[in-house]
C-alpha cells in the first residue's frame, strides 16, 4: 500500500490517508480482504502521530470501506469493490477542476499546466520504483 502525504496540501493528514486508501480500493489497488498495515506500523512509515493514522482508519470504517476485527487488525470490507473507469474518472473531476480554477487564478497556460502534470508524473514514478 503506497500512501504519500503532501505537506503543501490544505488538506488534514488523517484526510489525506483516508482519501488514498479509498482511491486505492475504488482502483482495485487494495482488494476486499486485505489487511491494512497496523496504525503504529504505518504511522511510524509515515512519519506522523500514531492518533492521525487510528483517525483515518476510523472514518474508512464508518464509510463501510474498512472492518476492523478486533484481534487481528484492520482489512478492507468485503463489500468495498473496485469503480468502473468511469466512476474513477468522476471522482477525479472535482480536483481537476480546482487545479484548472487556481490556473487561471495564478494565469498559468493549460499547456504549461499539461507540462507540469507530466513533469510530476515522471517524478513520482521515479519515487515509486525507488521505494
């Protein structure tokens, strides 16, 4: 499970971890079943307050995407299946059209903004494959 957490972004930690490991299961990344990492495992990976991540794994248990068995952890509800392509790309709609609104706030091109889109995709694989 590959979570990274933004310090620029606006958007609270326990947030950000909830909203990655939804995409990650709306993906088909995360399968029904699968044990989550515990909270002190991951808090430790991520380097934040182990409160953060319990918070996180709180909310996807209310949002029906997460089971926590009492003894054995946290694992992804049996009902939590994978969005069709075009359920992801709807999901994707509403930050794609907060990123286009703060482009013209701040005048940037589109095709400046494709560029930079590109840019942060080959740095992020690069991450990714060296992790």
């Amino acid at each position: 499970m590959l979570i990274r957490l933004f310090e620029q972004d606006q958007t609270p930690i326990y947030q950000q971890i909830f909203n990655q490991i939804k995409l990650q299961v709306s993906s088909g990344r995360l399968q029904p079943e699968e044990e989550l990492p515990s909270i002190r495992a991951l808090a430790e990976r991520l380097m934040v307050n182990p409160n953060t991540v319990a918070r996180a794994y709180r909310e996807l248990e209310t949002a029906g995407i997460v089971t926590k068995r009492r003894t054995t952890g946290s694992y992804i509800s049996a009902g939590a299946s994978p969005m069709d392509k075009q359920a992801r790309l709807e999901l994707l709609t509403e930050k794609v059209d907060g990123v286009l609104a703060d482009a013209r706030q701040l005048q940037v091109a589109i095709d400046d903004l494709v560029q930079l889109i590109h840019q942060r995709e080959e740095t992020l694989a690069k991450k990714e494959t060296h992790s």
